[in-house]
C-alpha cells in the first residue's frame, strides 16, 4: 500500500484541488497543514518551490496541483472524471484549465488584493475577472458541469478559485448575471466531497 503525504494550506486552491482528487481516488494520505509564514523544513527539502501542495509518495514527489490530481486519477477514477473516451472534452477540460491558472488567476489575484495593484480600482480587475465567468456560464447553459453531463476534472480544478472570486465580495456575486454559475458552485460547497477536504 503507497504511503502518501500531502503538505496543504487549508485555504489555498491550489492545494483544496489535490485534496478533492485525492480524495474522490481514495487515496490514503497524510495532510500535513502547512503555516506558509513557517513552511516546515521537511516540505522545503522536498520542493525547493516553497509552494503547496506537495504531494510525497513512495519515494517520488509530486509538487503541482495538477500533477496531484493526474496521479490521483491514475490510481483510481470511478466516475470517469479524465473523460476517456471523449477526446472534445479532453480538450476543453485542458484549454479551461490553462484560461484559469494562467490568466483568471491573475485578475483573481488583482481583485482580491487591489491595494497591491493600485493602478486601477478593484471593479477594474472584477470586469476582467468576469470575462472567464461569463465563458463558464455559457457553457453550464448546455449542461450541468463544464465539460461534460457529469463532474469531471474541470469542474474540480475550477472551483476553489471560481469560490475565491466570488468571496471577494458575496453580495456583488449573489446578483451577478451567472445564475448557472451560482447554482454549480453552491452545489459544490455542499458536496460531501468538498465539506470532507475542507474540515478542520
């Protein structure tokens, strides 16, 4: 039996992603809770990133997000979340990702801390962030999840930072024109998938 484990901050997306896969995998993992002002040496010989997650098993380390879950995946994926089988979905599912790490991402980063980016006001950088918003509520109006009629891995890699826009500011969110959207996140926070990785 692999012995895996897994250095996460509770609260960063990145590392809430790694847990839902592994998770859903059933992969048995030890978190290690990591306070990222402290960052325990043990994770830093490991990763010299300084960055979580990092995954450690069986000799081998893991140190990003997505790589986590392609792992997970490969031990085990009842559901079908990497759409074998379904090469439009693969595509789609990678085209989101990479719109979402590498540049929604970046206007989430500007919205939510608009004092460190001073050059315009925060409805600035939330106009730009509504642009990737916009592009996933279109495609929840075809189906329920985003790149296929079941959750799949977008849907999972997608959500700890859909939540994390729209916590910036909840009341602007709750009223903003993305009812489909609205609907698969709240789905999501009251998944069992996601209470489970988010206990403290």
């Amino acid at each position: 039996m692999s012995h895996a484990t897994l250095y996460s901050f509770r609260r960063c997306p990145y590392a809430m992603r790694a847990r839902m896969a592994l998770r859903y995998s059933a992969v048995e993992v030890e978190i290690v809770e990591v306070s990222l002002k402290a960052k325990p040496a043990e994770m830093l010989a490991l990763s010299s990133k300084g960055t979580v997650p990092v995954l450690q098993v069986d000799g081998r380390v893991i140190d990003e997000s997505l790589d986590i879950m392609r792992w997970a995946l490969a031990q085990q994926d009842p559901d079908n979340w990497r759409l074998f089988g379904d090469l439009e979905g693969q595509a789609l599912t990678a085209a989101l990702i990479e719109e979402n790490d590498q540049v929604f991402k970046l206007h989430l980063n500007r919205y939510k801390y608009p004092e460190r980016h001073p050059e315009y006001p925060q409805e600035h950088y939330r106009r730009e962030g509504e642009d990737f918003l916009r592009r996933l509520e279109a495609l929840l109006a075809t189906r329920p999840f985003l790149a296929a009629d079941h959750q799949s891995l977008a849907d999972v890699a997608l959500m700890p930072f859909v939540r994390q826009f729209a916590h910036v500011d909840r009341e602007w969110f709750a009223q903003a024109p993305y009812p489909r959207l609205q609907d698969w996140l709240q789905r999501f926070l009251e998944s069992e998938l996601f209470m489970a990785i988010m206990a403290k």
